[in-house]
C-alpha cells in the first residue's frame, strides 16, 4: 500500500513538475525570441539610417543623379554589401521619382513593388515617417520585417527611401542557457517533489497501514485489537471511530457471552432440581405423603423457567418490532398501587417500608397500560430483590407541563458509577456474582425498550451504598369529558 501510494503523489508530483517546466520553458524561449527579433530590428534601424545618411552626404558631395541611374558612390556601395552579408537581408533603394533600383544582386519583382501595401508604405517613408512593418512580402506566411527610413538630400528634401527586408523565420537565437535553466530548474523540483513524496507516502500510509492491521486482526477474533490515535486529522478521526466500534463491539460480545453462560446456569439449576426430586418421587425415596412440599418446589422452579423464556420472547419481540402499542387513557396511580399490591407476599418477607407519594384522584397519562405495568413490576422487581431486610420502597407520580413523572426509588445497596451507563444493555449485570434466582439482565432492558417504543425516556440517579432511583416520563393526558372540550387545541 504504501507503494501505491508513494507511487502516485510521485507520478503527480513528477507531471506536475514536468508540465511546469516545459510550460514556463516554452515562455521563456518565446521571450527570448521576441528580445532578440526586437533587438535586430533596431540594430537594422541604425544600418538603414546609416545608409541614408551615407546618401545624404554623398548628395551633399554633389553627386546628384544621371538621367534616370543614380549615381552610388563607392561608400555607399561599401556600406549596403556589408549591411547584406552580416545581417542576410535584402536591401533596396527606392527614388523620389518612382523608379526602384535593385542594389548589387537584390533584386525586385515588378510584382512585389507594385502591391497595394508595399507601395502604401513605400509611400509613407517618401513623405518623410520610418516604418516598420511585418510581412509585407509575403502577407501569407508573415515571416519577414521591413524597415524603412526616409533618405533626404543635404537641402533636407526627402529624396527616396532605404527598405530592408530580413526573414525573421531563421532568426537565430541561442536558447542553449534557457534550455539548461529549465533543465536545471526542473531537475531541482523533481527530487524536491520526490523528496515531498516521501515524506507525505510514508506519513499518509503509516496509520493506514495500522489501521488495516488492526481492523484484520479485529476481524480474526482479536477483539482487544486497537488503533493509537496520533493527531487531530481525518485519518486520527477514522482510528477513533474504529477504536470506539471495537469496544462497543467488544463490549456486545462480552455481554453475549455472559449472557450464554448466566442463561444455561439458569436453565441448568432449575432443571437439575426439577429432574432430582422428580427422579425421588419415581423410585420412592420421597414417600408420596411427603411428596407435597417437594411438588410445590418444582412448581415454583417451572414458573422460573417460564418467566425467564417470556423475558426472552418478550426482548426478542420488542427488539425486532413487531409488537404494536395498544395506547389508552389509564390513571398511572392506580397501576402503581396495583404494581405494589402484586409483590405483597415479597414485601412482608423482607419487612420492607413501602413509601406510595401518589395523590388521590387520578393522574391520566396515555401510552399501553400492560407495557407500562410490566415496567413498573421490572423496576420494582429489581428494587425488592437488591433491597436489605427492613430496608425502604418509594414510588411517586407527578405532573410536569406535558409529561408525566414516574419514579421507583430505593435505600438498596445503588450501583457503582462505572456500571451507570450499562444497566440498560441487555444481559447486563453489575453484580457479576449474583446467581441463582437473581434474575438474567433482561429486566432494565425490556424496561427501556418499551419506554423508547413510546418515545419516552428512563433516567437513573444511583451511587454506591446510596440506593438507587429509576426515573421515567409517560405522555400526560387530559380527562376524558376535559379532553372534549378543548379538543380543538389537542388536535393541534
Ligand atoms: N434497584 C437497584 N439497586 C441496585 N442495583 C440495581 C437496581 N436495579 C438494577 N440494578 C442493577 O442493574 C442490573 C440490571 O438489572 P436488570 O436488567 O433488571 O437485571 P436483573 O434484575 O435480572 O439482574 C442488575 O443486575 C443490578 O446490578
Ligand atoms: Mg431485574
């Protein structure tokens, strides 16, 4: 992976790099070029001002013309041969009087002097400006320059014109130094870029690499596995989701673990017992006047079993959704006495103080009367079992605004802080060496699953050795013969 990935910040860093290159390369060749073409133009200027200066003093010598051949003195002659060979150009001489004349060997079609632009700027010169003009001999390609001054005579009369003609298109420039900048240049980044490659590949894939290592060995079974978490970054941001994943994941497993065991040890007891005094009956160690008793016990281990495969079902049902709410309007008061009565039995044998803060007329709350009498018998359930003899029950119901508060409390032994946040999970038990008849961790579960059905909360308040108070909110509802007369508000 790591490969991978070096390799292409390095084919990006490598094209990016190259294009760069070649492209400012390009540029500065192109400058180069249109400095130099720049550059020959003037020197060009200064010859043909040269020229004509030459002119202009040859005239002054009273050369003059003959007929219709000027007369070119030898300095001129001299001068035009010399400009010809060092710059390769053509040169002419155009006369005030319209005549062209072909200097040495340059010569002039009758054709090229006669097109409308040649003679337009032939004509501009000959009234005294200089020109400078691109691809007047050949319009097409445009490749060369022409560069014209006006010749004057010594009165200061423009006499004709010096025309220089030069093909820039084998203009000569020496691009060796651009080309080795460029090279240089280029070269500098590239292993700058590798360099960058480098560092940011192996930065970049060092915690992918970790994090592919430690979710593989997450996925063989290594459950303990983890990601260090460096940095603040996205990738920092992955290895702290996937840390916290594993330890839920973990913490599920774990749960389902105890869960197997803390089920079949509750199967098993009840069974063993069942099957033993059964066995006794059969093959007469337990006399059957003395089988009584003994029957009563199987009784009692049977219902355990039942209430412990219904714990199951009734989990197993919720959680997959499957069971409609049925709501109605009931008093919450009168469940909550109702809730208490069913444990009586339970409550004289451990000499329990029952506290009931619960008013006289009804408090109405909407939400499935069965499903919230079984959350008051699983808490007050729970509260019972883990209560000391003589110890303290309270139950309270109370309105507030919308909704209405149910709370169990006891003066039990609490729950420990760091069990706080798990005593909903399901199998979860905070007192791991509690056993037999103490019940499966299912009941808090069931308990906050029907609450979240109803889109109600639970909420525990609980401290080590200072009891425990389990808080839920129900849905308020208005008195029947009230609900009608405002009925039109509740619809909203
Ligand atoms: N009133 C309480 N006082 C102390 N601990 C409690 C109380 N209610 C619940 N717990 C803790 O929460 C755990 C989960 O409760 P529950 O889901 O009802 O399972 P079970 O009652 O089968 O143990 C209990 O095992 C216990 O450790
Ligand atoms: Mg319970």
């Amino acid at each position: 992976m790591r490969n991978r990935l070096f390799w292409r910040l390095f084919a990006a860093f490598t094209a990016t790099i190259l294009l760069t290159v070649a492209v400012s390369a390009f540029a500065m060749v192109a400058m180069v070029r249109a400095e130099r073409q720049d550059a020959l133009e003037s020197e060009l200027t200064v010859q043909a001002r040269d020229i004509a200066l030459l002119l202009r003093q040859q005239d002054a010598q009273n050369y003059g013309f003959f007929g219709r051949e000027p007369y070119l003195g030898a300095a001129v002659k001299q001068k035009i041969v010399s400009v010809r060979e060092e710059y390769n150009c053509t040169v002419w001489l155009a006369y005030a009087n319209g005549v062209a004349y072909a200097v040495e060997s340059d010569t002039v079609s009758a054709e090229q002097l006669r097109s409308d632009a040649m003679l337009e700027q032939l004509y501009r010169v000959l009234s005294g400006a200089e020109i400078h003009v691109r691809g007047l001999l050949d319009p097409e390609t445009a490749s060369t320059v022409t560069i014209g001054v006006p010749w004057l005579s010594s009165a200061g009369r423009v006499q004709g014109a010096v025309m220089l003609h030069i093909s820039v298109a084998d203009l000569k420039v020496d691009y060796s130094d651009t080309i080795r900048n460029a090279l240089i240049s280029g070269a500098l980044s590239l292993a700058l870029g590798t360099f960058l490659s480098l560092i940011i590949a192996s930065s970049q894939s060092k915690p992918l690499r970790r994090i592919t290592t430690a979710v593989t060995q997450f996925a063989q079974g290594n459950l303990a596995s983890r990601i260090p978490v460096q940095g603040k970054g996205e990738i920092a941001a992955l290895a702290q989701s996937f840390n916290t994943m594993a330890e839920d994941l973990s913490r599920l497993e774990e749960s389902r673990r105890s869960f197997v065991a803390s089920v079949s040890h509750e199967l098993r007891s009840p069974l063993t017992c069942i099957r033993g005094y059964i066995e006794g009956m059969q093959d007469g160690t337990i006399p059957p006047e003395e089988q009584g008793p003994y029957l009563e016990i199987v009784l009692q281990e049977t219902n355990r079993l039942t209430a412990l495969v219904n714990d199951l079902l009734d989990l197993s049902r919720i959680e997959s959704g499957k069971v409609a709410l049925k709501p109605e309007v009931f008093d919450i008061n009168e469940l909550a006495r109702l809730s208490v009565i069913k444990f009586e039995r339970r409550i004289e044998e451990k000499n329990l103080n029952v506290e009931v803060h619960l008013r006289e007329e009804p408090l109405l709350v909407r939400a499935d009367r069965d499903r919230i009498a079984q959350v008051l018998t699983n808490l007050i359930d729970n509260a019972i079992k883990f209560l000391p003899e003589g110890g303290l029950l309270a139950l309270s119901a109370r309105e507030a605004g919308r909704e209405c508060l149910v709370s169990v409390r006891d003066n039990g032994p609490g729950i420990a802080q760091e069990d706080l946040p798990y005593i909903f999970d399901r199998f979860y038990k905070a007192d791991k060496a509690h056993t037999s008849g103490m019940g499966t961790g299912l009941g808090l579960s069931i308990v906050k699953k029907i609450l979240e059905q109803h889109g109600q909360d639970i909420r525990v308040s609980s401290s080590k050795g200072g009891g425990a108070e389990f808080t839920f909110t129900l849905e308020a509802a208005q008195a029947p013969e009230k609900r009608k007369e405002e009925s039109p508000n509740e619809s909203l």
